[in-house]
C-alpha cells in the first residue's frame, strides 16, 4: 500500500464521515451545465441568474486553456489505457470506498456504484 493509497483511503473515509454534519461533494463529471442550476441553488444562488447561459457555454471550454475558448474534451479513455497494473489494483483495492461516496446522500448527485 502507497502513501497515496492510504491518503485517498482516508480522504474518502472523511468524507463519509464528516457527511452528516454538513459536508457535501460532487464528482467532477456531474458539473455539466444542466446541473448548474441545482449547484447555484444548493449555495443559495438564483437557479437562473441573467448570466446563466454565458456560466453553461464556460463549463464546455477546457480550464486550463486561459483566455482561449478550447473546447473540452475528455481524455478518461486515455488515462484509462495508461494506467499501470499497480494503479488498477490500488483502484479496485478502493472501490467500495469509492462505490460509497457515489451513493451517499451527501453526494448533490448520487449515482449507483
């Protein structure tokens, strides 16, 4: 077991413990423009501010990018086919740690495992 391991292991297992008394996460993948609303609501923001489309039309632009307006593309299968063996087990080693933050209430957007 790696550092990093023990670190992610402990970081997830905060997060469901801390989970009933307030604190509330989302998954990079669910910040897409159609759950913007829901987002800005749950920090007590208007669901349709004047600027709405202009904060959508932002989260289609890579972040990295600066002032340019790149597209974002997602580079997931790419990572995927890099990953090491060690990285495949030391995920699969923390999968239902994972599994149970998806599906936690505290999850803004829970999605089965």
């Amino acid at each position: 077991v790696t550092l990093e391991q023990l670190m992610l292991a402990h970081l997830l297992r905060t997060a469901l413990t801390a989970a009933p008394d307030g604190l509330r996460f989302v998954e990079y993948p669910e910040i897409t423009a159609d759950n913007l609303p829901a987002l800005l609501r749950y920090f007590g923001q208007p669901e349709s501010p004047p600027d709405l489309p202009r904060m959508q039309a932002q989260l289609g632009s890579y972040s990295k990018a600066g002032r340019k307006a790149v597209p974002f593309t997602s580079d997931r299968a790419e990572k995927q086919r890099r990953a090491t063996p060690e990285i495949r087990a030391a995920a699969e080693e923390l999968a239902p740690l994972y599994a149970a933050v998806r599906q936690s209430p505290a999850n803004l957007f829970p999605r089965g495992a």
